[in-house]
C-alpha cells in the first residue's frame, strides 16, 4: 500500500479514537443527522458536538450536506461505513458472555 494511503487512513483512524467522536460515527451508520439531532441522541451539548463534527469532518470521516438552512451529517464513504460496521461488529461480539476456563462460570468482557 502507498504511504500516502496509510497516512490518509491513520488520520481517520486517530480523528475516531475519543469516545464522543466514535459514538457520533456509529451514529451516521444507519443515517444522516443535523446537529440538534445529534445532541437529542448523545445528550451532549451542541458546541461539544459542533467541535467533533469538526474533527470528524476535517479528517475526512464525515461530510456535510446543506439541506435549506440546515446540513445533515453523515459517513464521507462507503470504505467508512464498512470499516465502522467492522469495528462495531467486534465490539459488540466482545461483549457476548465468555466462559472463564478454569472456573466455568460465565465472565464479561469490557465495552466501550
């Protein structure tokens, strides 16, 4: 792979490693959403999710679409939205109910 395309991907991949940001993305999986729409959902305070947006969408992992006075948010690719649902998938398979092999009993594993 070129370094150019590492590089691209590693800045998206860093723009994704604070809670509040990959929440948002999981978010943008299904749907476009407004700002307002976002808060409503995280109930998180628009200028914080005005400031992720930012960092998401400067990074490459989300765009904007004007929508009359408003713009709607969602994942810049389907490249993203694929490595997204990956990465949820995992998630998500990590929180199934694991046997401890020396006890026997049911332990869980840690979520986000």
């Amino acid at each position: 792979m070129e370094r150019r395309v590492l590089e691209n991907y590693s800045e998206k991949i860093k723009a994704l490693g604070h809670p509040v940001r990959l929440r948002i993305a999981f978010e943008l999986l299904d749907h476009d959403f407004t700002v307002n729409e976002i808060c409503r959902k995280l109930s998180i305070a628009q200028a914080t999710i005005s400031q992720h947006l930012s960092i998401l969408r400067n990074r490459g992992v989300i765009i904007g679409n004007r929508n009359g006075t408003s713009i709607s948010y969602g994942l810049a690719s389907n490249n993203m939205k694929e490595m997204l649902m990956q990465l949820k998938k995992s998630i998500n398979d990590s929180s199934v109910p694991a046997k401890d092999s020396k006890s026997k009993s049911t332990t869980f594993k840690n979520t986000i």
